[in-house]
C-alpha cells in the first residue's frame, strides 16, 4: 500500500512540474492547457499501470506466503498424528510438505506401519496427496 501512495505521489509530482514548464512557453493559453491534459492523462494511465503492477505482485508474494504457512502447518499436524500413535513414535519419520504434497521418509518395522503412517498423514485437513516413501527395516 505504502507503494502505491508513493507513486501517486510521484505521478501528482511530476504533474505540477510538467503543468509548470509548459506555463512557461509562449503561446496561447488554450496550448498550455491541452499539454497539461495530455500529459496529466498520460501521467495517470502510467500510475494506473504501476499500480497495478504492485498490486499484483503484492498479492503474489501473500499467495506465495499463504501456501508456506499451510504447508508447515500440514507437516506439524501430520507429524503430531504420527507421533500420538503408539507403534508409530518410536520410528524414524520424516514429514515434508510442499503445496499440500506430504511425503514421507525413513524407515518402519513392518508394511502395515508403513500403510498406517499413510493413512493418518492423509486424513490431515489440507493434504491433497501422500507420497509414501518409507522403507521396511
């Protein structure tokens, strides 16, 4: 936001500069008024672009930020259900989440432990996918 009131800073700035320096030529003052037209429009769509501009970007880096925190939150819950499981907590698990893609690696007793760990990390709320990588021991 702070960017944005800074470039309409800038483009009201550079409206007067401009709006001046053209007061300052001869000639009849219909002349002077259109250049302070043109350029005040011209000066206007360009703000209106980079403002644009930032916004979007504004909301790239939050989307990009949102997805970060919801898959450490995934991780932690997946990791917590693992661990609450009496056969599970004792193993090597390890938990890994991007864009709601849970994999899990390490190392387990027995394929049914393996299915198991499978199971609660899938039930987790926000997980779109569980790629089980544990092996058997």
């Amino acid at each position: 936001m702070k960017a944005s009131e800074n470039l309409k800073l800038i483009g009201v700035s550079l409206l007067v500069i401009v709006g001046l320096t053209a007061c300052d030529k001869p000639g009849p003052a219909e002349t002077a008024g259109k250049k302070i037209d043109q350029t005040a429009d011209a000066a206007g769509r360009k703000i209106g672009e980079v403002t644009e501009k930032v916004g979007e970007k504004l909301d790239e880096q939050g989307t990009k930020a949102g997805v970060a925190i919801d898959d450490a939150e995934i991780t932690t819950k997946v990791k917590a259900a693992i661990f609450a499981e009496s056969g599970l907590k004792t193993l090597q698990i390890s938990v890994d989440t991007i864009k709601g893609v849970v994999t899990l690696s390490g190392s387990v007793d027995s394929l049914s432990k393996s299915h198991r760990a499978k199971e609660l990390a899938s039930a987790v709320a926000g997980v779109n996918k569980v790629e089980n990588r544990l092996v058997l021991k």
